[in-house]
C-alpha cells in the first residue's frame, strides 16, 4: 500500500531475495515491492497467461471487508484486463487462489491459523495490522494460497489495498485520474509482508470552507454533498490508510442530509466526527434546523441536551469520535460571561448523555476536546475534562502548533491529537485556493507533535480535498509511522509519489517541480499576493517571476513528453497548479512594472496596462482548461476567487488589479542621488561553517525549509533548554568577511513557529566572535490570535524577523555564532549589516557561499 518511506515496510524473505526480483509493476512509496512481472521461485501467480486467481472471502466478514475485495477484483483487472473471480460462498479450487479475512470474523483465516498455516504473530489482537503471506495446501484441491489476514476490519481493508498499489493502481486513480499501466502479468514474491500497527490511532481528513469548489461540483455531479460523493471519499482515506472524517459543515449536515452517509461510512470501516465547534454528533446546520432558542448553555440547557441526545441516538453504534464541549454558534468564541465552572458542568453533563444513550460507561466511547482558539486559554486557566478524553490541540490555521503536551505532565488515557490546517477562512486571510503547503514544514511541526507525544488524533482541513493530493498523502502517510520518513527523505518521498503517479522516468523533475511551486506559493500566498509584495527596484520581483516561469516552461515540456493517458492527472496535480501561480505572479508584476512607469511618465505604460488585462484573462482561460479536463469531470473544482482580495474574507468575484493606461507628467529632470551601497553579509542557514554539538543535541538540516534554501535546527526537540548558551554549548559557526569596523545588525530570519511550550517564548542567542552571546526571544509581543500584527506579519509572510545589535572591533574575518537556546527554533537566514538593507521581501539574496560540513558529520543531513 502507499507507504511511507524508507526502511518501514517489513519484509521477511524465504529463498531469493527481492533485490534480485524483476522489475515490479509497481513501487511502494517506501521503495519496495513484493509484486513482480516475472515469476520466481516460489512466487504466486496472480495472473498470468490470461488466467487470475480467484479471490475467497467468507461472507461472514465485514460488509466492508467484502467491499474491499471486490475493489481488489476491478484492480486486478484495470492492470491487467483480467477479471478474476471471487466467492463468499463455495469454495473454489485450482492451483491457487487468494483468500481475505479478518481474524475473528473470517472461519477461513481462522481455520487457518488453527491449523498452525497461518503465523498470526504481531497481527493478532492489534491495531490495524495486516499480514499478507504465502500459504501452501491452505484448504483441500488448492495447492497454494495468498492470504491477506487483518487484526481488524480496517487492518483487512488496508492489506487488500496494499496489494493494490504493489500491482500499480495509485490511490488517486479516480480523484486525480491517475492511469494504470497495464501488466501481462502479476506475481507475488514469497514471504511475509507487513507494515505493523500505526503510530498514530486516528488518521484524518476534514472536508470544509467547501463553497464555491466542492459544493459546486458535487452538486453538479451527485446532486450535493451527499453518499454518492463521500463513497469516494470513504475509499480514498482507505487507500490513503486513514481511518478518520469530519464531513464538510458550510450548509452541510452529513448525518441529516443523506441518510446512507452515515450507514456507509461506517460499512466502508471510516471513523466519524463532527468538528472541533459541532459537540455531540450534531452539526451546526443541524441546529439550525431542528433548534430553538439560543445556542446558550446558561439560559436554554434542556433544549440543548435534547438537541446533543440525538445526535448520540442518531450515533448508535457507528465507530465515532465525539466532540466534546461547546463555542459560539458559527465557530465563533464563546460570550464573555462563559466561564471555565459552566464549560466544565456542559462536559459533564454531555458524558451523561453517552452513558444513558450508550448504556455503556462514557470512557468506552471516544470523545475529543478541541483547544481551538480561545478554547486553549480555557485550558491554561484550570478547566480540565475526564483523563480518557482526547485533548485535540491544534495549530493556529496556517500550520503553526500552538501548543503541544508538557513531557513532565502523566499520560492521558485518552491521549493527544493535532488539528492542522492545508486550508482556512479567516484571519489575516483566507486561502483556499491551491497547495501552499510545503512537505519540509508538515514534516517539521509534525515531528514535534509526534516527539512530544500527540498521537492519538492526526486530523487537517483539506477545504475542497481537490488542490492537496501530495500533502493528503504525505500527511497520511507520514501519520502512519513519523520515524519512517527522516527530514533528508522528504523529498524522496515526493520523488516517489511523482512515480508513483506517473511512473520512474520523469518522476525527478515532476518531484522537482512539485516541491518547488509549494515552496514559492508558500512564501506568500496567493491570496496576499499584490503589486507590492516583492521589490520592483531591488529586481527581487523580477527573478521571482523569472524563476516561477521557468518551472512552467519545465512543467509544459515534461507534459509534452508525457503519454496521453496521463495528461490529465498532470494537469491536475502538476501543470495547473504551476501556471496559475506563474501566471499570478507575472500579473501582479506586470501591474507592479505598470504602475511605476506611469508615475516615471513613460511610453511603456499603457503596453504594461495592456499585458496586465491579458495575463488576468489568461488566468480565467487557465481554470476553464482545468474544468475542462476529462470530459468536464472537475467541473467548479477551481471556481474559488483568488484575485481581489480587500481584506480578509474572499471577493464575490475575481477583480483586476487597477491598472493605469496613461503616463503622469514627465518629471523635471533632477541628477540621480549619488549611490550608496550597504556591504552586508547574507547567508542561508544551512551554509554553516561548522556545526558544533554537545551531548545529545547536534543540529540537524531541513533541506527545501523555509522561503529560500534550507533550514537548520537543533535535534532532539525535546531536550530541554540551553540555560547559559556559549562555551561549547550548540551553536553554529558561521565564517564571514566585513568591510569596515563598527556597529553592525544581525537579521535572524525564522520559521513561523510559535512558543508550544506556552512558557515565555522560544529563544536563540547570536554574538560575533568572543562576545557574549546576546538572548533573543522569537515572541516578544507575539500571539497567535486574529488582531495581533506580529502573529498576522510573520503568517503572512512566512517569516519571523529578528534583529540583534553588535560591535566589531576591526574589519576583516570574522566567526558569527548562532546559539542553541529552546527547542524547536528554525534559522533559514543570517544578514550582517552596518547599515538600512535595500527593502526586499525575501531579504537580501545570500552573497557568502557556504562551506557546509562533511556529510559523515554527525548531525549533518544534506541538501535536496
């Protein structure tokens, strides 16, 4: 199945080895396979010569087992155009067959390891596990059988679809027309293949801020987001191996809506919420449908727990996660008399309701509390909910943790979770639009989620699930096993979805390509975008416009090479997404350009206006071709405004930058100021010149981090603080030249991380050679809220910017150090200046090659 990467998947071999195998079909995410296209010995024979071994399951197993084994049946085919068999009754005979169970529901698998056939160690009695493994004589007239066993109904679920991707059916086959390549013929190697239990219990998406995409399209395609829609949803998550939903809210009711939702989701083996606002299995519309009153605990308190009771009844015995609590009606915060005592006595009496609803104890139904927004400050003043309830804590919407749990602090029975966020409506701005979501920064703050312990709940806002299949993926992929996938193997993660999705040949430029226009779109989004963002006179704006260009002038020439088939999954995942963002950029550019020629009064300007228009009509031309593509399928998937934007909240419409069609008044002639020029230093944080580590903590790249090049950070991120950095505490040297003495300024830029320890703000410390390193605290007047400039700033710009203040006796060579103080620090870049820096947005561009340590250094790990 899709997974993760390196080293993870378990394979124990009989005879010979895999390395020696032919080619596969098909490559797992984590390199391997145990599918090959050539028999060897002791291989099964899947299908070959036209002939398929027919699948055996017995009908006493999970509706959604069987469900799964017939999805098994149309893969085989769509590889091969061989339908094989399958049976839940008589059992067939032959050579060899493929027999699927659940151990405890299946008398098939049973009987098998009772019969001492089938080695049940490690699967039986845990968490999702699967085993598949080779079984000889399993049943009487079969020689040899594939046996795809599960501890439970998921873990079947997941061995099935792991068999799946190995013959070459990509998990997006339907959401992202993924094509299969056809095979002549499947063989499974010998041996036992297994990916053990998941690090992460629940392993999830949210649906949401769904208008104008999602709503639209589903509506026009299944007449709503209704169970026609989500059953692709319910299959995707599986091949994903996520178990976790919370069902899209904006004037949706996924339990009152359809009906069949809820029956299905729980057939296909889907976990369901609500989210972190709607408590009780009831969604918002819901109650603004069937409630009365206020949304008010302290003055309409029955109507509510008649309200919440139903939705427990409607519940019944689905596999769900409840939410717990409650906030303003809307997602808004809860009125200013709410206090911690009236919070605390709502959850109570909601796990009242469970009991009597249940007829169980409430701790046998899993129930979450989300610490969004003000919900958190809750938490910091006393209010505390039952130890088996999972505390979801949750970033600040642009994927930042706010707070993660303390390692001193006892284990939760119930544990704890994250809410992340690819997508958001509110402030500074909305944006939903494409991926701004580079795989480096989800792996970096979900590492310390993972480190510090959050592993209960893995769960982030896709908004329309259209735009994010990479980061869907790795977020899932990554939740499965987080010591899988290392800071140096994310992008050859990336390189293998790109085979996965497109096979091997051009898969290292697509991976390329994928990484890079996340890595710019997240630099700003697109939605913040405007004609000042970037400097007009620095030419900063015109190399970023140059260098997106040429990545879609790479993307278009991949797509030529690629095969029909293909074209249409690339444009969704790889092209589309890269043009528009090109063409966004050269449009505000051009704006930019056309702005500062009519205020110089000259000729160009309205020729600028006039590429400007064309560039935003070129932009509508860009969505019809996605709405066009596959015969209309995808049609409204990219209807959401991105241009325009006032303040924070969407325009109705697309609106064209003002432009001006007439030069100003040719200015009086005036001699050019005389020219001065700041001699700075500018360095990327990864081009250290020596890393020096102390004990247990050494600093660790993170290749592809942050708006530029790489970052570096001080691993573990645990450990605890540095209480007096200099000496030979952890610090990085950097080797710079400066041209005069004097007073200079260190600019620090950071990633965005916010202070998850809640203490008094994560710190580094800088000095210039033997001076005393001088502390600097990331958070100063920093607070992750709707209304605070410094949290809006560095969200906004993907950057925290801090200066410190520093004296060098002499020109020439000297050692800057960065110090290791709190966890969790990411430097992306060093300037040393005497003076004012040109103003720029990216910082001035590095000027000081890097000398970067050996790559044996311990705490070295590379660059993409």
């Amino acid at each position: 199945m899709m997974f993760p990467a390196i080293n993870k998947f378990l394979t124990v071999m009989c005879g010979v080895g895999l390395a020696l195998a032919a080619a596969p079909p098909a490559l797992a995410l984590d390199g391997t396979s145990y599918v090959t296209a050539v028999k060897q010995k002791g291989s099964f024979t899947l299908e070959a010569a036209g002939k398929a071994a027919p699948i055996f399951a017995s009908g006493q197993d999970w509706p959604g087992v069987l469900r799964a084994a017939r999805d098994l049946q149309a893969d085989i085919n769509r590889v091969t155009q061989v339908t094989p068999a399958f049976s839940t009754g008589k059992a067939p005979a032959g050579p060899q067959v493929v027999i699927i169970g659940t151990i405890g529901k299946s008398p098939l698998i049973d009987a098998l390891v009772k019969q001492k056939k089938l080695d049940v160690a490690g699967v039986a009695g845990k968490w999702e596990v699967f085993v598949e493994q080779l079984v000889d004589n399993p049943m009487p007239g079969v020689a040899q059988a594939l046996v795809i066993a599960g501890s439970d109904k998921r873990g079947t679920i997941y061995g099935i679809y792991d068999l799946s991707q190995q013959i070459g059916v990509s998990p997006w086959y339907w959401w992202a027309d993924v094509p299969t390549k056809t095979q002549k013929a499947l063989y499974v190697s010998a041996g036992r293949h297994t990916q053990g239990e998941p690090k992460v219990k629940y392993r999830g998406i949210f649906l949401n801020d769904e208008a104008p995409a999602l709503s639209g399209w589903s509506k026009e395609k299944f007449g709503g987001i209704n169970s026609k829609m989500y059953v692709h949803v319910f299959e995707l998550l599986l091949r994903l191996k996520g178990n976790y939903l919370w069902p899209a809210m904006w004037g949706n009711a996924f339990n009152d809506d359809d009906k069949l939702s809820p029956v299905l989701a729980d057939e296909y083996g889907i976990v369901m919420g609500t989210s972190h606002h709607e408590p009780m299995q009831r969604a918002q519309q819901e109650w603004k449908r069937y409630g009365h009153g206020p949304w008010n605990y302290q003055t309409n308190d029955t109507t509510l727990r008649r309200f919440w009771r139903q939705g427990i009844r409607n519940m019944g015995t689905h596999e769900s996660i409840v939410t717990l609590a409650m906030r303003g009606d809307g997602d808004e915060p809860m009125s200013e008399g709410s206090n911690i005592a009236l919070l605390e006595k709502i959850v109570a009496d909601q796990r009242k309701i469970l009991v009597e609803e249940t007829r169980k104890p409430a701790d046998q139904t899993p129930q979450l509390w989300a610490l969004y927004k003000e919900v958190q400050d809750y938490y910091d003043k006393g209010m505390r909910v039952p130890d088996d309830v999972t505390l979801l804590l949750c970033d600040d919407n642009w994927g930042n943790l706010r707070k993660l749990p303390k390692l001193a602090d006892n284990p939760r029975k119930g544990g704890y979770g994250i809410y992340y966020h690819f997508d958001y409506v509110g402030g500074p701005r909305n944006y939903k639009w494409l991926n701004t979501n580079p795989l480096p920064r989800i792996w970096e703050q979900m590492h310390l989620a993972h480190e510090y312990g959050a592993n209960q709940i893995w769960i982030v806002n896709v908004g329309d699930l259209k735009p994010m299949e990479l980061p869907i993926s790795f977020f899932l992929d990554y939740a499965w096993n987080p010591d899988a996938i290392a800071a140096n193997q994310v992008a050859a993660y990336t390189q293998k979805w790109a085979a996965q999705q497109f096979g091997p040949e051009h898969a290292a430029d697509i991976a390329d390509i994928l990484a890079r226009y996340a890595k710019y779109n997240a630099r700003r989004k697109p939605e913040l975008l405007d004609a000042n963002t970037y400097s007009l006179a620095t030419g900063e704006w015109a190399t970023v416009v140059a260098d997106y260009n040429a990545l879609a002038t790479r993307a278009e020439a991949i797509n030529q090479k690629l095969p029909a088939a293909a074209r249409d999954a690339y444009f969704e995942l790889v092209l589309h997404p890269v043009l528009a963002c090109a063409n966004l950029n050269e449009l505000y550019y051009t704006v930019a350009r056309n702005r500062e020629a009519a205020k110089t009064g000259q000729a160009t300007t309205a020729a600028l206006a006039e590429k400007a228009k064309a560039l935003y009509a070129k932009d509508a031309e860009i969505k019809s071709r996605y709405h066009a593509l596959a015969g209309g399928k995808w049609n409204h998937m990219m209807d959401q405004t991105h241009i325009g934007y006032t303040y924070w909240q969407q325009p109705d419409a697309d609106k064209m930058p003002e432009v001006m069609t007439q030069p100003a008044a040719a200015p009086a002639a005036t001699p050019p100021p005389a020219a001065t020029e700041t001699a700075y230093v500018s360095l990327e944080a990864e081009h250290y010149t020596k890393a020096v580590n102390a004990g247990a903590i050494t600093w660790q790249r993170l290749p592809d981090l942050g708006r530029t090049a790489g970052a570096v950070t001080a691993f573990p991120v645990t450990a605890a603080p540095t209480t007096a950095p200099g000496g030979s505490s952890p610090h990085l040297e950097y080797r710079i030249t400066l041209a005069q003495a004097g007073p200079v300024t260190v600019s620090a830029y950071l990633a965005p991380t916010l202070d998850f320890t809640n203490t008094t703000g994560l710190r580094y410390a800088v000095s210039i050679d033997e001076e005393a390193p001088q502390l600097v605290n990331l958070h100063t007047d920093l607070a992750p809220e709707n209304g605070n400039r410094p949290w809006q700033q560095a969200v906004a710009e993907s950057i925290i910017l801090k200066t410190s203040q520093h004296n060098v006796a002499a020109a020439g060579a000297h050692i800057l150090k960065f110090w290791r103080v709190d966890p969790g620090v990411v430097l992306e870049k060093l300037v040393v200046s005497p003076g004012p820096l040109p103003a720029t947005y990216l910082g001035p561009p590095a000027n000081t090659p890097g000398s970067a340590e050996p790559k044996s250094t311990k705490g070295s790990l590379g660059q993409r």
